[in-house]
C-alpha cells in the first residue's frame, strides 16, 4: 500500500502549527518507501508552477528536522519509478 501526499499545500499551516511530529510519517525512513509526491496541480493555483510546490515540499523536509536526501528523493520520483517499474 502507497500513500501520496498530494493536497499537502492546504495542510502545511496545521502541520507546522502542530509541530516536527507530524512530519514523521513522510519523512522517516520506516515509512519513506511507501509515500508518492502529489500536487493537486491545478487545484490550488492553474498560474502555480510545479516547482513551487516542490520548493515547499523541500522547505517541509528541512523543517522538519528529519530532512535526509535520500528520503527527499525517494518520495519525488525513486518510489515512483519502482512502482511503474521505469528502471528496469
């Protein structure tokens, strides 16, 4: 089972209200290889580019204390490209 996070813009004042905590489940490494980078594009802003929301996306990681490259890349397009065994 795989979660993805997108919608995640609408919910990063409530994540950084509550803390580093809830940041765990996408950024620990027990869970890292089971979560999709989504973006809701183009739910919250059609004049939104992508790489804004991966900027916020890199913002959260480093806020949240538990930022590791790897994770970052796995959840960005590593998780991705093993489901839709693009590597092979």
């Amino acid at each position: 089972v795989y979660a993805d996070i997108s919608g995640f813009q609408k919910a990063v004042p409530m994540l950084k209200a509550k803390g580093k905590k809830t940041f765990e489940l996408i950024f620990s490494e027990q869970y890292s290889d089971k979560i999709l980078f989504g973006s809701d594009w183009p739910l919250f802003s059609v004049m939104n580019p992508i790489q804004n929301d991966i900027a916020l996306f890199m913002q959260l990681s480093h806020d949240s204390g538990l930022h590791d490259q790897q994770t970052v890349d796995k959840i960005l397009s590593l998780n991705a490209r093993k489901i839709l065994e693009l590597d092979s």
